[in-house]
C-alpha cells in the first residue's frame, strides 16, 4: 500500500513541484520517482522484515506478527526500522522506474489496453 501511495500520490505532487525548477520532464520525473521510492522503501521496511521473518520460520518461533515485531525492533526502534532498507530501496527503484517508463509508453504501444484521458 505505501509503494502505490508513493507511486501514484506521492510521486506526481513531487514531480510537479520540482517542474518549475526543472524543466526537463524525464529529469524532474526522474527525481521524484527516485526520492518517494526510497521514501517508500524506508517506510514498509518494517513490515516487509516482519514478514520475512514468519515465512522463513521453521520452528514456529514467530507465530504471530506481534511476536515478529518484537523481534525487528528490539534492536532498537532506529536500527531495526532501517536495517536493510537501502536494498529495499534499490528493488523498489528499479520497480518504480519500470512502472514510470510503462506509464509514459504503454499508451502509445497499446492504446487498447490503457484508459483513455478525459
């Protein structure tokens, strides 16, 4: 839900208030699919670590998604919140990225497959 927030909300309000300072669409798009997917990647680190953990678990020691959460954070509300975000951060530039050129391409490709602006 955060990496859709940030794609679809997020990303245009930053893209648009960086317009006038940058003028090149590609460029000020590409900034601001850059920052909200890191922003978005620090923001569900938490809940992907968490859910991690219950898949991986054999031994039944996180049956539970309060008990796997008490598990990212007692290392600490700072460490466990942001360990291994910054490889979150990168799958999900890449992922946005891809999202932001098929946004841009599909309709020319495939007018048939895309809604129609109004």
């Amino acid at each position: 839900m955060v990496v859709w927030s940030a794609f679809f909300g997020l990303r245009q309000n930053v893209e648009d208030r960086l317009t006038p300072f940058i003028p090149n669409p590609v460029l000020s798009g590409g900034i601001a699919s850059l920052s909200t997917s890191a922003l978005a990647a620090l923001l569900s680190n938490p809940f992907a670590k968490m859910n991690v953990l219950m898949q991986g678990d054999t031994t039944n020691a996180f049956p539970s998604t309060w008990q796997a959460g008490r598990a990212v954070f007692a290392k600490g509300i700072v460490k466990g919140f942001t360990e291994g975000a910054h490889v979150r951060s990168a799958y999900l530039i890449q992922y946005l990225a891809v999202l932001r050129v098929l946004e841009k391409v599909l309709p020319d490709y495939m007018p048939s497959l895309c809604f129609e602006e109004e």
